[in-house]
C-alpha cells in the first residue's frame, strides 16, 4: 500500500523550521489529520508503526502530515531547550499548514503516548474536529516515575543492581539539574511541564469527538484511562474507547504488527468524514 | 516446587511478554533473561504485573538482578515481599 505521493516538507513552527512528511490525498477537500509522535526513545520505537498509520490514513481519504517537534528529529533546534508548551504550538502550526498546503477543510489530530497528550491539549487552539489518542500518556507524573524506572532496570540489567534511585533523580531536577532521561537531557523547565501534565484536570477537547486507544497485555483500558474516559464522557457523548491487545510498541526494538489497531482507527476516522450523517 | 505464586506468576509473565508458550512450559529455575529473552523493558512490564497482580510495591533497591534471574527468584521475591507488608 503506497500512497499517491508522499513527500518532504519544512514548515515554520514559531522561528523554528519544522521537518514533516505530507501524504496528501489526490481528492481535493478532503480531511487532514496531523500525527503527533511521542517524545524520547518512544519516538525512535513508534516511528515504523506511525508511518504505517499515516499511508493507511492515506489510503483510506484523509490527507496526512508527520512532523518533528522543534529540537526533534530533523526539526530545527536543540531538545532541552524546549518544553510541552512549544511542541503543543508546533501541533497548532502543522493543522495550519495542512490546512493551507492540504486544502483541508476540516483537520483532525492523532497521537500516541505523549504525542496524543499533546494532541489533546491543543486540539481547541488548533482548531481540530476530533482527536485520536493511543495509550495517551494521562499523568506526567506516573510516566516520569516509569520512565526512570526504565533506567534503573537497564541499570540492573548492566551492573547487576541500580545505581541511582528514582527520588534521588528526581531531587536532581528538582535543583534545577539536568537529568538524564532515556538518553535525553531532561531540563528543570521539561521536568516541570512534564510532573505536571494531568490530562484528568486541563484536556478540554470542547465535545470534539474522541477515540481512545488502549494498547495493553489484555486489551482492557488502564485504571487511569478508564477515569479519564469516564471524565469525558460527563460532557460528551461522543467518546469511543477501544481496545486492543498488543506489547508496547513504543518501548519495543522489534517491529509490532499495528494493523489491527491502525485498521480499527480506520473505521472510525470514516465516521468522522461525514459527521452530519454518522 | 510449584506452588501458586509461581503458576500465577506463570500465566503473568506469559500474558504480559506476549510469549508464544504455554505458562507451564515455563520453567521456574531457568533464566529468563538468557533462556527466554527478557530484556530491561520486559522486566519493566513485569514489575508493573507484580504491582498490579500481587498487591506489592517494589521498590527501587529492589532492583537486583537476583531476584529477577527466574520464576523460582521471582516467587521468592514476592513472597518475601507479601511477608513483610
């Protein structure tokens, strides 16, 4: 499945050049949709799965534009010089590019991990008609937690036993240190942005309609997303959680076979065509 | 000797690590590191199981590569864990 004619392309995120590959659909008119990619080695895990996703997007009538945040990627700037904030404005600036490079009328935002934290964050100031979130990261803080665990397994899997401890990083940051995280230098700024992102107290998503993605060892939404569904759903109607059982990929080396979760996403996103008649 | 924490333990890491083997072919003395291959981001998802799954905390000096070495290690693990709660 090889989409029509995909190709490079440089927009401007604030002062920044951003790097992004648009698949535009040959139908004039018809819907965008930008996809966020998470963040750190995440990015690096994901990266076959949301190509795959973005032809498929293509394939099924949506025109489509990966980017790299600024300071990611081929994207111009230095990583620990940014924050949440900015790459939310990158989303903003990539609907509009879309917009204007896609002729797109309507554009839609998709995300995995913190790339859908974000997507949800600046979804209303994007001014997106719906939103795709994959294993959305919900609590920034569980996710700093995680992370750093992360490290200290691969600690223990080197030297036999952790080197570091979970508060003692954390302290760190909290002096105004850079840590490391995953292999990124994590500013005090990102540290901040990131412990305290919970999606349960400032994702608005104004009654968009919404998708969410559970991507677990059982198909069953987490306990936190499950809160977070039952959230957004006290204001909307138009939430759809669905499941799915796969490793995550995102933390994988190996390639995952998405189909099932890109082909589900799919049925969906159809319905978000005609949205009068759905 | 298996008891329950093991074979519960079993069916954990079968389902988590999406291995493509029944939880009773897992064998509780073998390393699951060098004869299963779990890596550090397997391990990961283990602990999660284990938080998840048993009740317990694990803590970060409880990173030690002894008690992840095999099912039998790990048994014994959270069953010292559940002891001292």
């Amino acid at each position: 499945m090889a989409p029509t004619d995909e190709h490079q392309v440089l927009f401007a995120g604030g002062v920044y050049e951003l790097h992004g590959m648009l698949y535009p659909h040959q139908e004039k008119g018809a819907p965008g949709i930008v996809i966020c990619h998470p963040l750190f080695e995440e990015r690096k895990s994901a990266h076959r799965a949301l190509v795959e996703a973005a032809r498929a997007f293509c394939s099924a009538g949506f025109s489509v534009l990966r980017f790299d945040y600024r300071g990611c990627g081929n994207s111009h700037g230095t990583f620990r010089d940014f924050g949440l904030d900015d790459w939310a404005k990158d989303i903003r600036a990539a609907a509009g590019f879309l917009a204007t490079q896609g002729g797109c009328p309507r554009i839609g935002l998709m995300g995995l991990r913190l790339g859908a934290s974000l997507a949800f964050s600046a979804a209303s100031s994007a001014g997106a008609t719906f939103v795709v979130g994959w294993e959305p990261v919900i609590d920034g803080t569980s996710y700093f937690q995680q992370e750093l665990r992360k490290k200290l397994m691969k600690q223990m899997m080197t030297y036999g036993e952790n080197q570091d401890s979970r508060a003692a990083l954390a302290d760190a940051a909290d002096r105004g240190e850079d840590i490391d995280f995953d292999g990124y230098a994590l500013s005090p700024r990102l540290y901040r942005e990131l412990t305290a992102l919970d999606l349960r107290k400032t994702a608005h998503h104004a009654g968009l309609p919404v998708l969410l993605s559970a991507v677990t060892h059982n198909a069953k939404p987490s306990a936190i997303l499950a809160e977070w569904t039952d959230l957004l759903r006290e204001s909307s109607d138009n939430v759809d959680v669905h499941g799915f059982r796969l490793p995550p990929f995102w933390n994988l080396v190996g390639l995952t076979d998405c189909s099932e979760l890109i082909a589900e996403t799919i049925t969906w996103l159809q319905k978000q065509k005609n949205p009068s008649t759905s | 000797m298996t008891d329950d924490t093991e074979s519960r333990l079993k069916a954990m890491i079968v389902e988590r690590l999406f291995m493509r083997i029944q939880p009773e072919e897992l064998e509780s003395d073998k390393s699951l590191v060098e004869d299963y291959d779990v890596d550090s981001v397997s391990l990961l998802e283990l602990v999660v199981g284990l938080e998840e799954e048993f009740g317990i905390v694990v803590a970060d000096d409880d990173f030690s590569v002894q008690h992840f070495e095999s099912v039998a290690r790990l048994a014994a693990f959270v069953r010292s864990k559940r002891n001292s709660a």
